[in-house]
C-alpha cells in the first residue's frame, strides 16, 4: 500500500492566503522530506525533518512531523502565485538506507 | 554543479522499438534512483544503484526493462520492447548518503516518453 498519502489532493487558494497540506504514513519513519514540482519538471526538495524533530522552518515554509499519529504537515505562509505546484512528502523509512517513498501529492493552485 | 542530467528531454517511439534513457548523476553522490510518473500511479521507484551496485530493483515492472550503471558518473534505464504502456516521464535523481541517514534526493528534468 501507497506509504503516505497526501490530503487534500488539490487545493485551490487566493494569493495571500496559507495552505496547508497534510502527509500519513503507515510504518517508522527515520526522517520526512517535502518536495515540489512544477508542472513538467522535476521534483525539488523544500525540506526535511527528522523523525526526533517536531517543527521545522525555512522562509514560508513550516513543517511539522507528529510521529504518534505517523502524519506531517506542510504550511506555506502568505502564498503566491508561484507557489502553483504539485506538493509531496517522502518517507525515509527505517530500515531502508537512502530510499524514499513518495506519496501521490497534492496539487495546489493559487491565484491572484 | 550542473545537476542530475538526463537525456533525451522527449522520446516518441513506436511499439516494440528499443528505447535507452541515460542519466549523469551528481558528481560524488554515491545513490542512484530511477522513477516512473504516470497520472494513473503517481511517482514509482523502479531500481536504486549503491555505488554502482543495484540494491532494489522490486520497482522494475517486467523483464523488459533493465538497468545499469557501468560507472559513478553514468547510468542507463533500457526498455526492450517498448508497449505504450511505457509511456511516461521517467525520472533519475542522486543523492549522497553522508552520515548513516537518508539525504536530499536532487531529480534530473526528466524524460518524457511516449510509445505510439
């Protein structure tokens, strides 16, 4: 079964506003990564949390990782436009040394 | 650094013809990753190489597709025959695994194949 589904799988907002975007996973986890990608192009990775780590930030960006309920949260502040992308998290999962496993993504749109 | 390098950026084929994506990984990443992504079944990891060694290649969907990498800098992900159910971006990324943990995967633009 698919390791981490993304929710919601599409999310459409004005520019200004946050998104937020959530991640469950099924089995223990060493760290979870967060990844965008543009329409037709390849994935980047945003950031990582560690599976000791509760809350992380970088600019916009805030994640959280809730490792009793196996699920993550992806907060983008103040979105903009070129926020448009698809969103994924990844799970290291123990275990498995430099595999991820990417759940099915979440689509976000913003407009002006 | 240049990034993951993938080539070709788009291949059309035909059915049954042979078809041979090629990757360059990041210089000194010791991983190398192979995905698939379809609407249908999202992002698949089809086979992961340790230093040069292939570790996982569970993700492979049938002996029609093989994969190697014969060095650190090159790899190749090789369809033979190709069904138009193959078609789809195929994906190579990199990674270096300092530390005993997983690490950033960096992807390649990608390669879009369709089979006709």
């Amino acid at each position: 079964s698919q390791q981490g589904e993304e929710d919601p799988q599409a999310l459409s907002i004005q520019e200004g506003e946050n998104a937020t975007m959530n991640c469950s996973y099924k089995t223990s986890i060493n760290n979870l990564q967060w990844y965008r990608q543009n329409s037709g192009r390849g994935l980047v990775h945003l950031i990582l949390i560690r599976s000791n780590e509760r809350e992380k930030h970088s600019g916009r960006l805030r994640v959280t990782l809730d490792t009793s309920k196996k699920s993550s949260s992806l907060l983008i502040t103040a979105s903009r436009a070129a926020d448009t992308a698809s969103y994924f998290c990844a799970k290291g999962v123990t275990g498995t040394a430099s595999k991820l496993t990417f759940g099915t993504g979440t689509r976000l749109q913003v407009t002006l | 650094d240049a990034g993951v390098i993938q080539s070709p950026r788009h291949e059309v084929t035909e059915m049954g013809q042979e078809v041979t994506l090629r990757c360059k990984p990041i210089s000194g990443h010791d991983y190398l990753f192979w995905y698939r992504q379809t609407m249908m079944r999202g992002l698949e990891l089809l086979i992961y190489f340790n230093n040069n060694v292939p570790i996982d290649d569970s993700g492979m969907p049938e002996d029609r597709f093989s994969a190697k990498m014969p060095n650190a800098s090159f790899s190749t992900l090789k369809i033979q025959p190709s069904e138009p159910r193959d078609s789809a971006v195929y994906f190579c990324a990199s990674s270096y695994h300092g530390g005993g943990q997983t690490d950033t995967q960096y992807f390649g633009p990608g390669t879009r194949l369709t089979v006709l």
